[in-house]
C-alpha cells in the first residue's frame, strides 16, 4: 500500500473546493484529516455547512470539519456568488449535513494537529488565507511542523480572474496572503491561474456525468456543482483550481515551479496582485502537465470517460 500523506484542507466551499474535497476524499495516497472554513467564495457559515454536506454526500462524514474566519484580516468580505451561486454551491441542493462541528475553530485546529504530529502534515489551501495568516501570528512555529503547504492562489504572469491583475483567493484577503509569502515557510507552493485556467473539466464531461445514472457520489457530485456554470452561465470549461492544488500536494511532477520572492499588492489601485520580484524559497506554479492532471482528477473520482468530440 502507497504511504498516504496526511493533509487539512482549509476551503470556502464553493464548487471546484467541493471538487477538490471529492478528490482527497478518494485518492488513496491521501489521509484527509481534517477540513477547516473560511469566508471566500460564500460566508463562512454557508462554507461550512456546504463543506459538512458535500463530506456527507462523499460518504466520508467521520473527517472533523472546524469553522475558521468569518472576515478578512482587515477588509470587509467580498464573495463570490457570481460564480458559485447565492448558496456557493453552484446549484447543488445537498442534503444538510446534522452532524457536529470539531470543537477548536479552524486555525487552532491547524495549529493543534501540525504540532501533534510535526513534519508530517500538509497543508491545503483552496481559499483566502485568513486562517494560515491567524494560525501564523499565533503559533509561528507553524513554519517548521507544517511538512509543506500548497495553497491554491495568486496570477502572477497572467491576468487575474477579479480584477485586471488579481486571482480571487489573494484579492479578498490581500493582507493574510502577504503574511504568509513572506513567511520563511521551506516548502511553500502556489498553484495560482497561471496553471489552473489550463486544467479544466470540459462540457463533454458534463455531458458524460449526465447521461450516466450510475455513478459513485464523487463523480455525481459534478453533476450537482456544475448546474450553474454549465447551464446557467452557460460556460463550455470549469477550472479545476481547487483540485489541482490538492493534486500536486501529492505529485508535484504536476507542475514545473519557479523559484520567487512574492509580494503582494495591498494598495487599492492594483489591490490583490501577486508579484514576482526575484528569486527566493516561495514555488510558483509557471507550468502544468494540464492532461495528466484532469485524467488524474477523472480517474479518481471516477468520471466517466467524454464522448470523443
Ligand atoms: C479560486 O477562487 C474561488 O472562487 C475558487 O474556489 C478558487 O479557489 C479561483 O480564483
Ligand atoms: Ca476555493
């Protein structure tokens, strides 16, 4: 049997987290620990309870799931229901879950576990980094127990996906993302558009899922959380950000990285961007082997196989 990395997840799900949940919730090189919330595409208290209901729908509804930062450090929340819809799950009506919260909120249970177990734990990212950014301040010990952390965020030599120049993740908490670049974390990767607007789900896989009755809930559940890009927004590819964060925590063969210092815009004129300014210990994401990794996306959650076009 592979050894499994443990992993957290930190989300604010939203609908390619909840693709993201359904891949570490099946892979087998992963142990899902634990999932903490936070405010980002939805506010943290939907997050959470759409988090403790995809759990449920995934069949994995054992794995603690601790509700993090309800606002930005400094900033007022800014959501992103445009794309996820008002309840964040793209359309999905998911039974809600009844089952409880883990007791600590969601960065003492990061700081909890990573000392728990040092040098093992990887952390994931798939939201603003209000909780990373708390944790830190609190516990920088933080920075030698995490084994690494991949956080899905960052447009750092393509446009942004918000503004002109920022992704969503870093332009709603511009302050906490500073925070955690420019800690001195050893292994710190970011999986920002530059490669996650080239892994994508296509309508020929929504097709697929829809026209299969017999699914397992992972791959069902893109049925669910599709309705709205697919069908009311009427788009042609879904991103796979959140899931090719949590795939390369497992295989960075995914990506080719650079080696940078980052720093982050916090003025309002360009607020958000993420810059490259030279060398240093932070791994941005510049290229990704984009079929490999949805064909991993789709073999582990059991998607069925499109249509040839
Ligand atoms: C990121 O923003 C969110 O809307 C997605 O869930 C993803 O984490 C992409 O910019
Ligand atoms: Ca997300």
């Amino acid at each position: 049997m592979t050894e499994r990395t443990s992993i957290i997840l930190d989300v604010d799900t939203g609908t390619d987290d909840a693709l993201a949940i359904a891949f570490a919730t099946r892979h087998p090189a992963i142990d899902l620990i634990a999932v903490t919330t936070v405010a980002g595409n939805i506010d943290v208290e939907k997050a959470t309870a759409n988090t403790l209901a995809v759990l449920d729908w995934l069949g994995a509804g054992e794995i603690p799931v601790h509700r993090g930062a309800s606002r930005p450090l400094v900033r007022p929340h800014r959501d992103a229901t445009y794309f996820h819809d008002e309840h964040g799950l793209g359309g999905a009506r998911l039974p809600a879950s009844e089952r409880e919260l883990g007791a600590d909120r969601g960065p003492a249970a990061i700081i909890r576990l990573a000392r728990q177990r040092p040098g093992e734990i990887v952390l994931v990212n798939t939201g603003p980094l209000t909780n990373l950014a708390i944790a830190l301040n609190v516990e920088p010990r933080l920075i030698e127990w995490l084994r690494a952390v991949v956080l899905m965020g960052g447009a750092f030599h393509v446009p942004g996906n918000v503004t002109p120049t920022a992704e969503f993740n870093i332009y709603v908490d511009p302050e906490a993302a500073e925070q955690v670049f420019s800690a001195p974390f050893p292994r710190l990767t970011a999986i920002g558009l530059d490669v996650t607007e080239r892994v994508a789900i296509t309508r020929a896989d929504w097709d697929a899922v829809n026209s299969d009755a017999d699914l397992p809930p992972s791959a069902s559940l893109l049925r669910e959380v599709g309705k709205f890009a697919f069908t009311r927004l009427d788009r042609d590819r879904f991103a796979l950000h959140d899931p090719l964060a949590v795939a390369v925590a497992i295989d960075p063969s995914l990506v080719r990285n650079e080696d940078a210092t980052v720093v982050v815009d916090t003025s309002e004129a360009e607020v958000g961007r993420t810059r490259v300014v030279g060398p240093g210990s932070v791994q941005v994401a510049v290229e990704v082997d984009a079929d490999r990794a949805v064909e991993t996306y789709r073999r582990t959650v059991g998607l069925p196989l499109p249509k040839p076009a």
